[in-house]
C-alpha cells in the first residue's frame, strides 16, 4: 500500500505527488523501486487534502511536516496550501522542499501564496550553471530552468523566514560556486549526501 506520509527521524514527510518536473539522473525513486524503509512511496492516486489531514494526526508530535516525496509538492499548491494552513492552526511547523520550478509552472510569482504558511523553504540547485543543470536535472523547461530557480530563491527570501539552498557533490558540481549563488541571493546553503543505499533521507 502506498504511503501518503512517512516518518524520517523527529520530521513528518508528507508525499503528495510522483509528479516531477525533473527527471534527475541521480534521482532515488529509479534506483529503489519506489520503496524508502519500507514506505512504498508510490502513490496509486494522489491524495486529497483531507487525507493528508487525517494521516498526520496532530502536527505538534512532529519537529516539522515536510512537503516531500517522490514528486514536486508544489505541482499541487491547492492542496498543499490547503495543509499547510491546517498544520498551522494547529500549532505544527512546516518546511516544503522543491525543485524551485513553480514560477514556471504557473506563470506567475508564487511566493507570496506561501507566506505565513510555510516556515522554511528548501531549493534543489544541484548544479553550478545551466548547461550542467540540464545534463544533470533533465528539467521540463530546459536552461531558463537554472536561473528560474535563483529567482525562486529570491523571491522566497522575501516570504519566508528560512530558505536554503541545497546540491548533492556530482562529478563536475562546483560545491563552491553553489554556495557563492546561495549566499549572493541571502539563502543559506546546504551540501547533501549522494545517497547510494534506501537508509538515506529521499528528501530533495
């Protein structure tokens, strides 16, 4: 049975969707089969609002509920929106890790949307240009993709109080110059692990 949330150390994940607009070289759900600690975290439908409500219980016995899955959270900013002002209500923390696509996606800044429900950001750069971002990522939108993304960091500084952005150490990725973009934009910067086996964090 597929996992609509599940459980990585004191944090709540929550998967709203398989739907990417990546389709990362590197990424985790083609090397496992899906399967995480023995969540299977592919989603026979995607669930609705409600659902997600009543899988998480109270909010409050989580360190933080995380938008991440298998898919990009924001590609369903209805329903995540939906969430997160409940889990706010109800005195629970929220963090959304994303591709940084979004703005793309909808034609417009979606920042603002966020503002208030969501308390901390976590941005996919995994890369050091656009031409690298590309062979890596495989956006849907090609090279604009990278700058879309630095924008989207941007524009969240604005809205929410944490914002970070995060690479993985890839062959030919210039750590460096990935937190020299992170730091120009006023985001922090994180480096992940290249996870090689199912007992590392899935989360983007």
């Amino acid at each position: 049975m597929s996992s609509i949330v599940y459980q990585y150390d004191n944090n709540l994940y929550v998967n709203l969707t398989n739907r990417c607009t990546m389709a990362c070289t590197y990424c985790i759900k083609y090397k496992w089969a899906g399967k995480f600690r023995g969540h299977d975290l592919r989603l026979e439908k995607e669930p609705t609002a409600e659902e997600v409500i009543t899988a998480i219980g109270d909010p409050r016995n989580y360190a933080e509920i995380v938008f991440c899955g298998y898919g990009e959270p924001l590609l369903r900013l209805e329903v995540l929106t939906e969430v997160a002002v409940w889990v706010k209500q109800n005195g629970g923390t929220v963090r959304v890790n994303t591709a940084g696509h979004a703005n793309l996606v909808y034609g417009r800044n979606i920042a603002p949307e966020l503002h208030g429900l969501v308390d901390a950001i976590s941005i996919s750069l995994n890369a050091s240009d656009a031409r690298q971002y590309v062979e890596l990522n495989r956006p849907q939108f090609g090279e604009q993709a990278f700058a879309a993304v630095i924008d989207f960091a941007r524009e969240c500084m604005k809205f929410i109080p944490d914002v970070t952005l995060t690479a993985v150490p890839l062959p030919g990725v210039d750590i460096d110059r990935c937190e020299e973009i992170a730091r120009a934009v006023g985001a922090k910067f994180r480096l992940r692990p290249y996870l090689e086996n199912d007992e590392a964090s899935p989360a983007i």
